[in-house]
C-alpha cells in the first residue's frame, strides 16, 4: 500500500466505529484515551481506519498509538514491512507467539511520541522470550516489564537494585509492571517486537529491527535532549543512529545476571537522566512511581 494510500485514509471520513477491546489493562493501554488531544469522532474515524490497515498486515497493530503511527507512516508501505507481515500470518497459524496481537504495540500508547524523554532499548528480544511463568504469559509489549503475578525477571531484579542504591528512598516493588515509567516518558522498546514461545530470537531478523531502528532515528531527528540507556553491546551499536550533540547517551553493561557485575551496578543512570532532564527543563523521571 502506497504512502500517500494510507495518508489519505487518515483524513478521510468513515461510519465505521472502533470496537472496545475486551482487556481492562489494555483499554488503560490505549493511546486514543491517554495520549491524543482529538475530537472523540477524529480519534474514532482514524481508529477505525488503522483497524482495516491492521488486518491486511498483521505486522501492524490495531491499537498501535496515533500520533506513532504518523511518524512511522512511511514504514508501513515498505516491502520489509509488508514481507514481516506475511512472516507473522504464517507464524501465528502455526505457532504460540508472543506477545498477544493486542500488546504488540502497548510501547506506542501511554504518551504521544512527541513526550518521550527517555528511551531504553531491549536487545534481546521480549523480555523473558515469551517464557511461561505460573502459567501466565510474562510479556506485554514494554521491555524488561512483566505483567504484575508475574516472577520478577531476574535483570529487572537487577534494575531495581541499581535503583535502590542510585535514588534515595527508592524501594523495590513487588512486580515487574513497569508502565508507571511510560507514562512518564520512558519508552521501552523491544528491538525484536514478537517471538515464538520456547524459541528465543525465533523472530530476529525479520524486519522488526528495521522497524524499531526508525522509531529510534525519528526521535533522534525531532526531539531534542532525550536520554538514551543503552545497556549491552547490541545496544550500544545503536549509538550510530543517536546525534551525540542534541542527546545523551548513557551506556552500560546488560543488567543480566552474566553481565551486571561488569559495569551495570553503580552506573547510575537513573540519577544521571534525571540530572540532564533537569538541567534542560524537563521534569525528571520519578522512579519510584510504579503502580
């Protein structure tokens, strides 16, 4: 589908109405709701229009946030996006993958694209790969988070520590639902956005980087001073595609328990962000706010 197919579509007027999403938790994921500052019938036509999009390539998501959704526009009517759609038809008629369709793109809808402040990237695919734990599916769309009954991931664990020993008062949670920090601001993003359950990095490789690559590069090129954490070395790979002047970049070891002793304990990056937040008015991230 052309470029200029979908834009159209954006503008232009349909009867057709959104249907509610059966999920409480996703319903307070919709970006429609919390993030966009449109007329409820604006907000409804463009829904209804990104639902039929959606079902011609299941590589977009019906819920995926409006206002990303326009800056990602021109990936969507690429071959890559259009060949990783139809490697997900097959992959879902056949296979467990995760996260659930609805999810996949919950790291666009708790702000609007333009209120990112801080961006922290997960390498290695959905956070535990879509392993099963108390037979609940641990993934949700928002890196290194799990759904709250969840065990909490053990490099999230580490998280949690660095930030106990980094900002005063900070007090680990009893879960791993970390969407307090996207409403803030942080976003989570997963390079690899789905995978087969009991197959890590099953869906590597497919275009999902080349998607993730251009939210990357959209808000190198029109924010100004956001924080990027890139922890590990594939991570830290994507500092090419991060204007170093108009940013800052922190980077670290991966905090997995392989890596954490090697850099990620005592790097205080939840502290620095705040402080280069704070220094270019912006209102820091309160790291203790996860509800």
């Amino acid at each position: 589908m052309s470029q200029k197919l979908i834009s159209s579509y954006l503008t232009s007027p349909t009867s057709r109405k959104r249907k509610r999403d059966e999920s409480e938790d996703q319903e307070k994921l919709d970006g429609s709701k919390n993030a966009e500052n449109l007329k409820p019938s604006i907000v409804a036509n463009q829904r209804a229009i990104i639902v039929e999009l959606a079902k011609k390539n299941p590589a977009l998501g019906a819920n995926i946030g409006l206002t990303w959704f326009k800056a990602l526009e021109e990936e969507f009517s690429k071959d890559y996006f259009t060949e990783l759609g139809k490697f997900l038809f097959r992959e879902r008629c056949s296979y467990c993958i995760y996260p659930p369709e609805n999810y996949v793109y919950s790291w666009t809808n708790a702000v609007k694209i333009q209120e990112k402040k801080v961006s922290g990237m997960h390498l290695g695919g959905i956070g535990l790969n879509g392993e099963m734990v108390m037979g609940i599916p641990s993934a949700h769309g928002l890196a290194f988070s799990v759904r709250k009954g969840v065990v909490v991931p053990k490099s999230l664990g580490n998280i949690y520590k660095e930030l106990s020993s980094d900002i005063q008062g900070f007090k680990p949670p009893s879960h791993g639902y970390l969407y307090g920090w996207a409403l803030q601001g942080v976003l989570l993003l997963n390079a690899c956005l789905t995978v087969r359950m009991h197959c890590p990095n099953s869906h590597q490789n497919k275009g999902w980087e080349n998607l993730t690559d251009a939210v990357i590069q959209w808000i190198n090129n029109n924010l100004s001073n956001v924080v990027f954490l890139l922890w590990g070395g594939n991570a830290q790979r994507k500092s090419e595609l991060i204007n170093k002047k108009n940013h800052l970049i922190l980077a670290a070891a991966h905090p997995s328990p392989l890596s954490a002793h090697r850099g990620f304990f005592g790097c205080r990056h939840f502290s620095r962000t705040n402080e280069y937040l704070q220094e270019h008015n912006k209102k820091p991230i309160d790291w203790a706010y996860l509800p």
